[in-house]
C-alpha cells in the first residue's frame, strides 16, 4: 500500500502472468503459437532499415489498417489498431464502458475484464455460465452499461456461431457489445461481418496466437466508424495510434501469406482434437475447444498435483488458483512432439 497511489490501484493486484521460464521447458501454458511467424515477417526484420526509426510511426497507422481491413473486408476507417489487444480492450473499456449502469461479463471468462473494471471504476455484473459452461447469451438482459465477453471464450474454449450474436445484438441494441476474439482462428466463427449492421458491437483481435507474434504486442478491433472514433479519442498519443514502426511492418508481413496462417491453425486444430483423444483415454475429462488450448479436468487426480507433476518433468501447463477453475488444467497446443512428451509424461502421472 502506498499514499502515493491512486484510490482505484489500491484494490488491484499486479497480474500474475504463465511463468515465462529461462530453462528448457515445453511451454503449454500461455497459449502461444508453437510455429514461427509467416516467413514474410523474417524476410521484414532482416531487410527493416534501423534509420527509419528516427522517425515517427505513421500517425495513423494506415498500411496497418490497410491490411486488416483487406484481410476482414471492411474499410480502413473501421479498423482501430494497439500494441496488443489488452491495450485495444483497456481503451474499449474506457471509451465505451465507464456508464451509470453495469458492464455485463461472463463468470468465467478472461481474467482481465475484472482488473479494467477496477482500474477504470466500471461496475460489472457476472453472468453464469450454461450447466455445460458456455457463455449464457440467453442470460445477457438488455438494461447495462455494456456486454464483454470472449468468442470463444478463455479458458472455457466454447464459441457461439454468428447467429447467436447477432440475436443477442438484436436484443441489445442501445449499448456496446464487444466480442474479443482472440482464439477465433482455431475453428470459431467471427462476428466482423455484423459491424455493418450492428453500430454498438466491436469485435477485437490479437496477433499474438493464431498470428504467432506474442512477442511484437499486436491487436485490433473492427467496429463502425462511430465506435473506432470512440477508440480513437481515448488513445494515448495525441498524434498518432499507439504502435510503432517495426510492428506495423511485421503486422502487415504477417497478414501478407493466407496460406501459410491457414496451415498453422489447421495444424493446431489437428493436433488439439489428437491431443483431446489422448487425454480422454488417460481419464481426463476435457471440454469442447474451439481454440488452441483445452480445458481439462481428471476424476481422480488432483489437477494442482498434476500442474506440479509435469513442472518436474519440463512441462509447463497453467492451473488457475480460483474456486471454479481449481480442478482443471488449461493446456495450449504445442508441436506434436511436445504434445508427445505431454502424454508421456501425464501416463506416468495417472498410473
Ligand atoms: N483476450 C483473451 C481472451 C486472451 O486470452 C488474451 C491473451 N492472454 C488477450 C485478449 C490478450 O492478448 P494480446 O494482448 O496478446 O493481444
């Protein structure tokens, strides 16, 4: 505690992010991407000319936004572009969500949605998941201060088709909806297309997994002009959007080889469904997953035990300290030889 504080950082513990190791360990805990960036993002860095960064970025990000917007088939001016889609959800919250009436959110759901709340003074109101935790669409009245939740959502892996978004729009037409689709690659459906018939829904996207570029701090949102300008007046810079130089390149390297991102995901996709089979035979209890990780729960074996079994053997997987989620590992997609080794060592685990 400190008096130099403000009231709202009093209340917030910093975030305690996967342990990123220094050892050799298989690192199934973040739900990074196990497979390297598009090639065209090597070939950028090594032709990218250092002199250029006396200057600037482009104040308004255009090639960028350019890309996405190709990529989405929407126009530039819907495109609204931050380091990481954390940065593009903590202006979303600040832009759209600081009302005289609750921010609506699932219960379980991505663990930073609370910590914005607290940090910008938002009130929020948890949801309940389904009896078979899915995001209770159904549940979202339509008296709030805005809707956020996760499609598919984290850690849960359930995704909710168009359809049902659009019907929850349609109930909910007066304030924003905001869809983060940070996993949507990995077998969801994405609600783009909606923006042109929905002004309040804004639907956020990450570089960082199906786009293998965690490391470069990359994200989006698409939404209509009316809300990006929302984004737009509460970003940092006065003069321009928030990322620099380099990323921008590498961003647009990436977006640049549909064929190799639709070979990385279908990889992921194979390898997780394998990976589900594998578990299930062992016991394991997983839920559906429309993402690149897979929620798990064992019987008989206790899922803190577990997390601490597989640390000894070099593996890293993530087990959330929470009521609801204390009997389950959360478990990213890896190669397949780390998926291998995964198996290994959970049969000895299990025996
Ligand atoms: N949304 C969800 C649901 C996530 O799981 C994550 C990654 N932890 C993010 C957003 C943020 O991703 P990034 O800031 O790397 O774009």
């Amino acid at each position: 505690m400190s008096k130099y504080w403000s009231p709202q950082v009093h209340d917030l513990t910093p975030y305690v992010p996967g342990e990123q190791p220094r050892e050799q360990l298989i690192k199934l805990n973040t739900n990074e991407n196990p497979y390297p960036p598009a090639p065209a993002v090597e070939q950028t860095l090594r032709e990218f000319n250092a002199s250029d960064l006396r200057r600037y970025p482009d104040p308004s990000s255009s090639s960028l936004r350019a890309a996405l917007a190709d990529t989405f088939h929407v126009a530039a001016e819907e495109v609204f572009v931050g380091n990481g889609s954390d940065e593009v959800l903590a202006l979303a919250f600040q832009a759209f969500f600081r009302q005289d009436k609750p921010l609506l959110l699932p219960s379980i759901s991505y663990s930073f949605y609370p910590v914005y709340c607290r940090m910008y003074g938002i009130e929020s109101r948890s949801i309940a998941l389904t009896d078979n935790w899915e995001v209770d669409l159904e549940a979202f009245g339509n008296d709030n201060g805005g809707i956020i939740f996760a499609n598919p959502n984290a850690p849960t892996g359930h995704g909710h088709g168009r359809k049902a978004i659009a019907a929850l729009l349609e109930r909910n037409p007066q304030s924003v909806v905001l869809v983060d689709e940070a996993y949507v690659d990995f077998g969801g459906e994405s609600a783009i297309p909606l923006i042109h018939q929905y002004p309040n829904l804004v639907v956020t996207g990450t570089f960082s997994k199906s786009r293998s570029l965690a490391g470069i701090r990359l994200g989006y949102a698409v939404a209509s002009r009316e809300l990006i300008e929302g984004l737009e007046r509460v970003k940092d810079s006065f003069n321009s959007y928030p990322i620099d130089r380099l990323a921008e390149q590498v961003g647009v390297a990436a977006l640049s080889d549909p064929d190799y991102f639709d070979e990385c995901r279908t990889r992921v996709i194979t390898t997780r469904e394998q990976t589900r089979d594998r578990m299930a035979t062992l016991g394991f209890e997983i839920l559906p997953s429309q993402t690149n990780f897979v929620l798990a729960t064992h019987p008989t074996h206790d899922a803190g035990k577990l997390f601490i079994g597989l640390r000894e053997q070099g593996i890293l997987v993530r087990h959330f300290n929470t009521d609801a989620l204390r009997d389950y590992l959360r478990i990213s997609i890896g190669t397949d030889a780390e998926m291998d080794s995964l198996i290994e060592a959970l049969e000895t685990l299990c025996r």
